[in-house]
C-alpha cells in the first residue's frame, strides 16, 4: 500500500520508528476499530434502538398529557376492578348480542 491508497493513520515515511512507536501505532489503531466495531454493532443492534424509540415515544406522550390525563390512569390503575367489570359487563352483552344474531 502506498500513501495515495491508505485511508487514515499517519503518513508512511522512510524514517526508522523504534519498536515502541509501532506497538504504539498498533494500540491506537486497535482502539480505533474497536470504536468503530462498537458503533457499528450498536446501530445494527435492532431490538435495543427500538427500545429506545419506544422510551422516547414514552417520556415524549407523558409531557404532552395534561395531568388531569395522568391521575385518571393513576386512578384506574389503583383500583383495576371496576375496569375489569366494566369490561366483563361489555363482554357479556356483546357475546348476547352476537348469539341473537342469525
């Protein structure tokens, strides 16, 4: 490879690097890669970048509903059961509805 084909790193030169400089060379080129790989798996990671829409659809949809909105939830989640009734009693009279049908 010679320096017009080379993509980054420093400028290959004639001059004689001591051992220590190569090795150093080699520990930041391998440092670099690792960075990239770590981005790379990272935007390819589907399930977790997903997760994270979904955490920002989340804190996005709490700080547009107005607090009556919240406690509301609050309220039905405090006490479930007359939800769930509710929705029996829906259930039971769509099922009849269903059967008295031809």
């Amino acid at each position: 490879m010679d320096e017009d084909t080379r993509a980054a790193g420093p400028p290959v030169t004639a001059e004689e690097r001591s051992p220590e400089q190569i090795r150093e060379d080699i520990d930041r080129t391998r440092r670099d890669l690792g960075d990239t790989v770590e981005a790379l798996a990272s935007k390819t990671d589907v399930k977790q970048r997903a997760h994270e829409r979904v955490e920002e659809v989340k804190t996005d949809l709490k700080a547009r509903t107005p607090d009556s909105a919240q406690g509301a939830l609050a309220a039905v989640r405090s006490h479930p059961l007359p939800l769930a009734g509710a929705g029996a009693l829906a259930l039971a009279f769509w099922l009849g509805r269903r059967s008295a049908l031809p």
